[in-house]
C-alpha cells in the first residue's frame, strides 16, 4: 500500500517509523510535493545492489564485444 505523508509527520516520528516495512516504504511530502523517502535498509540494499548491477551492465555493453562465431571460426580454420 503506497504511503504518503507530509514532512511535518515527522513530529511523531516514531509512528512514522512503524509504518516502513520492507515492502512498504513511506512517501514524504512538502509543501504538496515527493521530496523524501523512508525505505527499509534491507530494500535500500537490495535496490543499490540492483542499480550498480545495471550500470556495469550498461558498461559492458558499451564496451568491445566480440562474436563467438567469428572467434571459433578465426581458432579453428
């Protein structure tokens, strides 16, 4: 369930705290507007983990790559 307050919630910051689970992170607003998240440290986790995986990925793809074909061919011929 998608949990949106506003920054000023934080008074009660312990009520605040009970509602971030893993799966459920709590949206902060100010002024009306997204500005913050609180997110369980393990997701945090898991989600800098996912990101650094994607961006080697993206790196890799970028870089030289060579066709197996082309490489078993030039070995064997």
């Amino acid at each position: 369930m998608l949990q949106i307050q506003p920054v000023s919630e934080l008074r009660n910051y312990n009520k605040v705290l009970e509602k971030v689970t893993k799966d459920d992170p709590v949206f902060l607003t100010k002024n009306g507007y997204g500005k913050f998240a609180l997110v369980d440290i393990e997701k945090y986790d898991e989600f800098t983990a996912a990101l650094e995986l994607v961006n080697k990925l993206k790196k890799a793809e970028k870089s030289k790559h060579y066709d197996f074909d082309k490489i078993k061919g030039d070995l064997f011929s």
